[in-house]
C-alpha cells in the first residue's frame, strides 16, 4: 500500500514520475541504453537537459528577462559558498535575513568572505516567526534571505523592497505558489522537496550581476563558467535532472504555478484549521508566517503521544515526526502531496480527539 508521505525531504514526488524514471533506467528512450550508462553528452540527454532549463524559466516567467536556469551538484550547501564567491567582492559586505537552521548555516559561510551583517534574526524565539521592520543596508552587495523554513514551518509572504539585488533560498517551496520572480536576482533551490530526487540544485541567475567581485573564483564555483558550458561543466547528475525534467513537466500540465497554489492553499487550510479546532493540539508557528509547505505542531498533553502515534501510523501515515528542533510533528504538504492524504491525517486528529474524551 502507498503511504501518505509528510516527509520533509527526500519527499513525494508525483507517481508519474516515479513511473517514468523506472522505465528509464531500464530502457531510456527506447535506446536499449539505462539512463545511469548512458553519456551526458549524447544527444538524448543534451535534450533532456536543454528542456529542463528552459521549462524552469518558463514556469516561473523569466524566459527572456536575462535569467540562466543551471542545474548543478552539492546541495543547497554548496549554494552557501557560490553566492558569495560570485557576488560578494573583495572587501565588501553583504546582508542576510536569520530566520532558520538554513538560513543561519548561509551566514556561517558568507563571513568566511566578507563582512555579513544580519539585518534581522528570530533564532531568540526559535525562529517561529519572520521577522520584519529591518533595513537593508545600500552598501551591501546583495541581500540574502530563505522563503521557506522547513524545520520551523515559517514561510515569508511578503519579501521586501531592495534596492540591492536579493538573493532567495527557495529549496522547500519552489514551484508551489505565484510570485513576481523577476524580483529576485538569484534563486537557488535543492530539487528534493518540489521538484526532484536529492543529487541535483537548481540554480536560476541573472546574467547581470556576476563578473563584479574582483575574485579569483575557482572553476566549480564559477556561475559564469557553468553558463557558458550549458549547466555541463562537470558531468551533471543525470537522473536527478531527468526526474526534474519530469516532475516540471507534471506541474505544467497541473496548469502551472497558479493552478497548483490553490491546491497548496486548500491543503494547509484544511490542516491548519484542525490544528486551531482541536484542543489537543497547538501549532508552533506565528499564524501570520505559517508555511503553506511544512505544517509545525505539537500535542497540548504530551501523554497523549503513544496513542496519536498508533493512529495515525494505522491510517498509512509516513514521516510525520518533527524535527527535534522543534518536536512534535511536521506535516510536509508538498505540491504531489495529494489532499486526500491531507484529510486522512485529520481524520486521525479527530480520532484522537474522540478516544481522549
């Protein structure tokens, strides 16, 4: 029996994707080839990789404004180190937004370049919250923030005006709601929540701000460089990128961005709704800032737990456990997360509430 994933990544991915990237790996485009054996310089695959960047730019609205999608290796993690290598010059500063575990290990590494001032953290309230009312400094060469926080559930809904460019870590909520993305000068994304397996990061760039550091920058680290080659510098990590080709492909014929946020917003409502009804539980994040992605809460009577757990692993539930952060529970409601999986988790709130009383 399929389980109801709430994991918070590696996550579910839509099961035509599932299906498809099998039938690759045995027999990729009827070439009698595995897509694991088969050369990333092959005319199959420069294919493959040619329509993921441009379906990216596509979907998100940026084909044509002097944006370059690039699908390249390390995680998130590395994007930690690219930024500043690339966009931070010698001797200058830059800014960040503190809002989470991800968002705090991005500061870690842009001091190693330069001066990295924190515009505003919530890390004192465990970061249940996004902070607001703080200045961006015009001196800093870029802003940095992340739009989703998947341990805390905390998403920003408004991002500020800037007058440098503005930098997001979108990995958990990439492709799940509408957005001017034009607003950004650089996206990154690891493709394991919204948009593939875990061994490729979307990176989406506008051409326009790199090149001014001064920096020596080494190869791997160089946007400009992975530009040039066509996001193929290095071998490229070849299944995660045709299961995100895959995954794109879904979501386009879901009817875009749009059509899927109102599935994302009926999901979390549902959920968040029963989180405020039931007396048995509380959810850990300001209401304001709730992520529509990664539902935090926690039992008000934590004796009730070997109960809950019991009904809700017989409903077929997997990966509902919060992180211990934050503990408790952590619903992860990404763009394949049916909302029938949704319902059946509250139907196990429900059942909790009705055995307790």
């Amino acid at each position: 029996m399929k389980k109801h994933n709430f994991s918070a990544g590696p996550c579910i991915l839509p099961q035509e994707v599932f299906e498809k990237s099998a039938q690759a790996i045995l027999n990729f485009n009827q070439s009698g080839l595995s897509i694991l054996e088969i050369s990333h310089r092959s005319k199959d695959f420069i294919a493959v990789m040619e329509e993921a960047r441009a379906l990216v730019l596509e979907l998100l609205g940026l084909t044509g404004k002097g944006y370059q999608a690039l699908f390249l290796q390390g995680g998130a993690s590395m994007e930690f180190l690219r930024v500043p290598h690339n966009l931070m010059p010698l001797g200058g500063q830059a800014s960040y937004l503190d809002t989470g575990t991800w968002a705090n290990n991005a500061i870690k590494e842009a001091k190693l370049f330069g001066d990295t001032v924190v515009v505003a953290s919530s890390k004192n309230e465990n970061y249940n919250h996004i902070p607001t009312d703080y200045i961006i400094p015009e001196t800093a060469s870029y802003f940095h923030c992340t739009s989703n926080n998947t341990i805390f559930g905390t998403q920003i809904k408004q991002f500020p005006q800037t007058a440098v460019p503005m930098i997001c870590d979108m990995s958990s909520d990439i492709f799940s709601r509408s957005l001017d993305f034009s607003q950004f000068d650089l996206i990154y994304a690891g493709a394991q929540k919204n948009m593939g397996p875990a061994g490729t990061t979307l990176i989406i760039i506008k051409e326009s701000i790199l090149g001014k550091t001064g920096r020596s920058i080494p190869s791997m680290m160089d946007y400009e460089k992975h530009i040039k080659a066509d996001s193929m510098y290095n071998t490229p990590a070849v299944l995660p990128v045709y299961s995100s080709l895959l995954t794109l492909q879904w979501l386009k014929n879901q009817g875009g961005i749009a059509a899927i946020e109102k599935k994302n917003e009926a999901k979390a409502q549902l959920l968040y709704n029963e989180i405020d009804r039931n007396p048995l539980f509380i959810g850990t994040a300001n209401k304001a800032d709730r992520s529509s992605m990664n539902a935090t809460f926690l039992l008000v009577d934590s004796t009730h737990q070997e109960l809950f757990d019991s009904l809700w692993k017989a409903a077929g539930i997997s990966g509902l456990p919060g992180h211990r952060s934050v503990g408790g529970y952590r619903a992860s409601m990404y763009n394949a997360l049916p909302i029938e999986s949704v319902q059946v988790l509250v139907d196990a709130m429900q059942e909790l509430e009705k055995q307790v009383k």
